[in-house]
C-alpha cells in the first residue's frame, strides 16, 4: 500500500502545464501586429490546428473555470456569429488559410447551446477560409449531454466531425446538486447512443475529482457506471479551485473536500480501475484503449500537449479562433478577447482581436520541450534534448537538477545519464516533478503563487 498521507506535502500551488510559459506571463504588450508578423513568418509546410471557442451557457457549473457567458437570449448568439465571420475575414488576409489543417476543435461554453443551424453556419464559414483539411484531421467537439440532440448530431456529422466529447464530471446526486448541475445518468446514456449510431468512433467522457462531496467510495461508483458507456477515452480533471478567479467557486463550503491525501487515494483508485479494465494512462490525466491513436501516440513517444489537453497531432500551429481563444506557434502564444466589447470592437477596427501574448525566448523553448515531454511521456531523452538545443543537459540545468532529489529519494523519478524516467505512483505527481524546471515560478514566493493546488 502507498502511504498517501506523506504525499500531502506536495499539495501546493502549480501550473497544470498546458502552455509554457504559463497564462501569467502573457503581456498585453503583444499587439494583433507582433501576430500578424509571426503569421508572416510561418512556414507554410506547417500545418495548422483551429480552435473555435463559442462562448455561451444557459446557466453555471459551479466547478467551471472556464471562458463563458451565460444567457438564453437567441440574438447573442447570432450577433457572436456575425463577430466570428469578421475574425476569419481579417485572418484570412495575414494568415495563409490554404494550410493543411490537421485537427479543429469546438470549445466553449456550450457548443452545442448553439442550433444544429447555427452549427452548421459555422461549420460552413471555416471551410470557407480554411479549405484544404487532410483526410484523417480530428475534428471535434465539446458536448454538455444535457443540450444535444440528433439534429445536433446530425449537423456535426454533416460537418466531417469524428470526435465528441461528453461532459459528465460526476453522477452523485449530491455531488451534482452542489455543484449545479443535474445530469441525470440516462441523459449520457442516451446521448452516447446517439453517437454510436452516427458512426462517431472516438467518444471521450470528462470526469473531475477533487469536487464537493466526493470520497473515494461515491467517486469510485461513478467510474464503474461510467465505465459501462463504454467511452473509447476518458478524461479525469483534478478540480482547479481558483475562486479568485471564479466568482461561481465561491459557492462552496471548502469544508466538503477531500483531503490532498483522499485525492490521491481517488487517482491511484482511478488509474488501477481503467488500468485493470482495458485503458491505458495517457499523460497526467487521460485514458485511452489500446487501438487509440492517443495510446499509439505514447507508445512512440509522440504525445503532445496543448490547451485542448493531449494530442497526436504535434507540429501543428494552433490558431485560436472566438472570444477569449488561445494560439500558439513554434516561439509565441496569443489570446484573444475576453470580454465581448473588447473583442468586437477591434474587429470593427478591422484588426485581430488579440489581447495578449508572449514571445519565447531560447530559455523558454528548451525549458517548454523539457516539460511538455515530461508531462505527455512521463520521461525525457536527454541525448535528444541535447542535441535538439545543443546544450549539455547537466550543466544547462545545474540549478534546477538538484530540486529534483526529493523525488528521487521518493522513488518518484530516476535519472540517469540517458534519461528521466517518472516512476507509476510519480505519474501521480507530475506537476510537481515539472515546476523545477519552471524559471517563472522561481521568480515568485510560493504563497504569492495564483494556481490551483497541484493535489
């Protein structure tokens, strides 16, 4: 047995790892014109991956951290798509569109609180601008089971969409009353149902631990019921509690969670029950079934990690695309909007609707490939580092390197002149094993720091 008590020491704030730098270090001194100049500079062989957030929900989740507007006026939405025709407009002249496009991805908010029409209407305007999407591109979409229908299956289908994404989190009553949202079961029954006759292939479902209410007991009977839907991936989030950020966290009586040390019970109960039943770990938190292109993918050694979570699809640019987006290419980041006004003014403008961003130094580049691969691949081929940057790995790490002895003491990590290597229970552990190599966060005191805790 593990002793999850002398891990709770590691409970401390941190980044989940899905950019680097992380969203902090974005400046509002990245303008639409540092953009456009990286856009100019491409390389066209490069292919592209959309993100397309579509902002709105009829009502709060209150675990959400996400980007979102809560409203059930239809003229929102409408007047949103105009906004979104303009963006690709603009983009259209900076950015070459006839790139081969590998994967789109439809976030939100609720994509499907749009109508299969509107849907469609979207659809329709990025096949417009982006024309020339390879046969096996991933196309999906984020799915709140309690707002599909057939017709919205329809629509996607229509659209080449091969990939959904089932939002679930947890099928606890009092878990779901707490966190105000009611999903009955049966709701995702029927709506997988809907996929599997679509001919949808690749159905993932999201579920979140660490939430009000939830022990390793209720949660454990969640994953058995869900396990019967028989999702081809799973997704199971740590539950960011950011109520600095998040107005609707504030709701919770932090008295109702699971100690760090239970937390970890749930993950460790977690990755041996999909483990046991024919899922393999992907990365910090997904799992995925042996013919999955995601458990292909680790086998190689070729996962990637973005802010859609993990990925095949590496050696892509990914454009962010709607109200608050984030894109990113081989030495920037940038994010739209986050407010509406903001967002549709520029547009008006006539310019990219880009808030913020961040330009790579060479430091940032060697310490991002560092950490991506630890976080997708649980090891590091340090020859292939060496070479990639031409650095010698010990010596361009000589401060940071030390701060990994606790790990290995832990029997979390070994390290060895060829490699890193995360142990099983420091799988666990990721985030923590990561934030060594992390030069931001040495510029900040660990009381100072504005991240969810790592357990």
């Amino acid at each position: 047995m593990i002793d999850f008590k002398k891990f709770e020491k590691y409970s401390r704030p941190g980044p989940r790892y899905t950019s680097y730098p992380t969203a902090p270090e974005f400046s509002e001194e990245f303008t639409h014109k540092d953009l456009i100049e990286f856009y100019k500079n491409q390389d066209d062989n490069r292919n592209l991956s959309l993100y397309i957030h579509l902002p709105f929900c009829r009502s709060a989740c209150y675990f959400c951290g996400c980007n979102v507007i809560f409203t059930s006026k239809e003229d929102k939405k409408v007047r949103y798509l105009q906004y979104l025709k303009k963006e690709l407009e603009i983009l259209k002249k900076h950015l070459n569109t006839s790139r081969v496009v590998t994967q789109m991805h439809f976030g939100g908010g609720t994509p499907t609180f749009f109508s299969p029409e509107q849907l469609r209407e979207v659809i329709s305007m990025l096949k417009q601008t982006f024309v020339n999407f390879s046969d096996d591109a991933e196309i999906s979409c984020e799915v709140d089971p309690r707002f599909f229908t057939k017709e919205h299956m329809d629509a996607l289908k229509e659209g080449g969409f091969n990939r959904l994404s089932f939002g679930v989190q947890d099928i606890d009553p009092q878990v779901q009353k707490t966190i105000h949202r009611i999903q009955p079961y049966e709701t995702t029954q029927n709506v997988m149902q809907i996929a599997r006759d679509a001919g949808i292939k690749s159905i993932n479902i999201d579920l979140i631990y660490g939430l009000p209410h939830q022990t390793a007991k209720s949660f454990h009977n969640t994953i058995e019921q869900v396990i019967k839907l028989n999702p081809d991936r799973l997704a199971v989030f740590n539950y960011a509690h950011v109520p600095w950020l998040m107005k609707t966290m504030r709701k919770f009586d932090e008295s109702t969670f699971a100690p760090a040390s239970e937390k970890l019970v749930i993950l460790k109960d977690t990755i041996d029950f999909f483990t046991t039943n024919g899922y393999k770990m992907v990365g910090m938190d997904h799992f995925a079934k042996p013919e999955d292109e995601l458990f292909k993918a680790i086998e190689k050694g070729e996962l990637h990690r973005n802010f859609q979570g993990y990925t095949t699809k590496g050696g892509a640019d990914l454009i962010g695309i709607g109200l608050t987006s984030i894109g990113n290419g081989v030495d920037y980041y940038a994010q739209n909007y986050k407010d509406l006004k903001s967002y549709e003014t520029a547009l008006d403008e006539g310019i990219l609707p880009t808030f913020k961003g961040y330009k790579l130094s060479k430091d940032d580049e060697i310490r991002q490939f560092v950490i991506m691969e630890l976080m997708s691949n649980f090891s590091l081929n340090i020859p292939r580092v060496e070479k990639k940057f031409d650095i010698n790995f010990k010596e361009y790490f000589k401060h940071d390197l030390p701060q990994l002895n606790e790990f290995i003491e832990a029997e979390l990590l070994c390290i060895n002149d060829e490699k890193i290597q995360v142990s099983p229970t420091g799988t666990m552990l990721i985030r923590n094993i990561c934030m060594p190599f992390d030069a931001y966060l040495k510029k900040v005191p660990e009381n100072k720091r504005r991240f969810s805790k790592t357990i």
